[in-house]
C-alpha cells in the first residue's frame, strides 16, 4: 500500500507525507476543474496551456507507476495498493509478477498515448468550455474513509508489546534484524522491537517474483513459529515492504493486518525505547 538516505526531521510525520503523496495522486481531475475555476477570466490560450500542464503531469504520474512495474519489483504495487485499501478504497487489484511477467506472458504493452487519457483531455476541455460559458460542473471525486484499524502508531506497538495481544512479524532481513548487519540509512542502529519476529519479505515471493501459493504462504509463516489462527501486526524499515507481508496474509484469509507505520526506523530513533541486538 517508499526510500533514500535522507533523513527528515522529526516534526515532519512519515504519515502525513505518505497522506499528501496519496491526495496528489487521486485527485487529479479535481485538480483540473479547481484551476479552471481559479482562471476563469484569463485569457483563452493561457487557459489551454495551464490545463495540458496538468494532463501532462497525470500522464508523468502513470509512467512513474510503470517505471516501478518495470524494474521487477512488486514492493511499490503492493504498497500503492496497501494506501488504497487504508483509505477506504476496497476494490484494489496487485498484478502479480508486475509487468516483467506480463509481458514474459505474451501480453500487449503501448508505449503511446492510451484511450482512457485521450477521453480524460477530451472531457476536460468541454469542461473549460462550460465553465467559461458559466455553465455548472459536477467534479467526480473519491471521498476517503481512513481505516485507522490498518495503521499503528508508536503507541500501539509499545502497548502491545505489553499485552502481546498481536505477534509482531517484521518484514527486514535477518541480518539488520538480528544486529549483524547495518540499516541502510545512516545513522539508524539495526536490530529489533522486543517481542517481534523476522519474516523477510522475499520469502513471499518465488523465483520469478511472483507471490507464493497459499499452502506455501502458510508454510512460511509457521516456519518462523507465526500462528495464522492469531492476531498480527506488521513493520518493517519504514512501513513499505510490510505491506508484502500483509499481502501474503491477505492471501491466507487475514485481511485486516495493521502495518506500524514508524516501523524500525522510528522506533530506532526515539529515545529511551527498547532494542533487542541493537549495533550501531
């Protein structure tokens, strides 16, 4: 449902970051309506070039997305969809394998301009048209239900670790989470929550980076002693390749699995907080 080296200050959220990333990517359309209202009055070529900006920055917005199919890796999809289903979109699809296995499959791919963009400018410019004849417009947009259900916070990590009311998995390599070797960002120490087990993400996938059948699913889990009849929490670096976790949970049924959003990265820089193999 995400990286670098860059550390920022911690009066800047992770969440609120990852909730303008997600505002600016659904809200487009809505984007292309409010700048006609503001321009209203400008003149008509002026108009038209404000509103291929905005077509222009949708289209760079899908090959970024395309980009990150291509690379191989399943980690931005499934987090993309992760972000969907936290904010209350429920009809959200990974495509398995990403786009190296769609095309190893036979599948078509365009490189041009797609109908579905062709129809979105063509709409758009009636709406300039209306809107500068006065007329009224009815903007379509997604409105989000936040499902805090799906997101932990500090908090609740150190409460439930505690009350042990969830297994908290951990989805970073076994190195970083055992303190043998470095976090990837400087000046982050590797180990672990206390209480948290390590279930590597790759372990999700097989060869060709395609998500595991659900009997194999299972066999992952129990290996590192993870009881699917239980709760269970995921975290991981940043909150990203949780979501991996999560996916191979939701394939096994358990479609309600919280992602601690700090995750290491977090909990690793409060102070005062416990850490099992911490190395600096």
């Amino acid at each position: 449902m995400p990286h670098g080296t860059c550390r920022m200050s911690k009066e800047i959220q992770s969440k609120s970051i990852r909730l303008l990333i997600f505002q600016v990517l659904s809200s487009l359309i809505w984007m292309e309506y409010q700048i006609e209202q503001q321009i209203y009055h400008t003149c008509y070529r002026l108009r038209m070039l404000l509103l291929l900006v905005v077509l222009l920055l949708e289209s760079r917005t899908k090959m970024e997305w395309l980009c990150m199919m291509e690379r191989g890796s399943l980690v931005q999809l499934v987090y993309g969809g992760e972000m969907f289903r936290v904010f209350g979109h429920d009809k959200v699809w990974v495509l398995d394998g990403g786009l190296p296995r769609w095309r190893a499959s036979g599948y078509d791919v365009e490189s041009s301009a797609s109908s579905d963009a062709i129809l979105k400018a063509s709409a758009a410019s009636e709406a300039v048209e209306k809107i500068y004849q006065g007329q009224t417009i009815s903007p379509i947009t997604f409105q989000t239900k936040f499902q805090s259900h799906l997101v932990w916070a500090l908090d609740q990590v150190k409460n439930n670790m505690e009350n042990k009311t969830y297994q908290h998995i951990d989805a970073r390599a076994k190195a970083r989470f055992d303190g043998t070797a470095p976090e990837p960002r400087k000046g982050i120490p590797s180990g672990h929550i206390p209480g948290s087990k390590c279930v590597p993400f790759p372990q999700m996938f097989d060869s060709s980076q395609t998500l595991l059948p659900a009997e194999e699913l299972k066999k992952q889990f129990e290996h590192e002693d993870i009881s699917l009849d239980s709760p269970i929490m995921a975290s991981c670096g940043t909150g990203v390749t949780a979501c991996i976790l999560a996916l191979g949970l939701h394939r096994l049924g358990k479609t309600n699995v919280p992602i601690y959003d700090g995750s290491w990265t977090e909990w690793a820089t409060e102070p005062n907080l416990p850490m099992v193999g911490s190395s600096s």
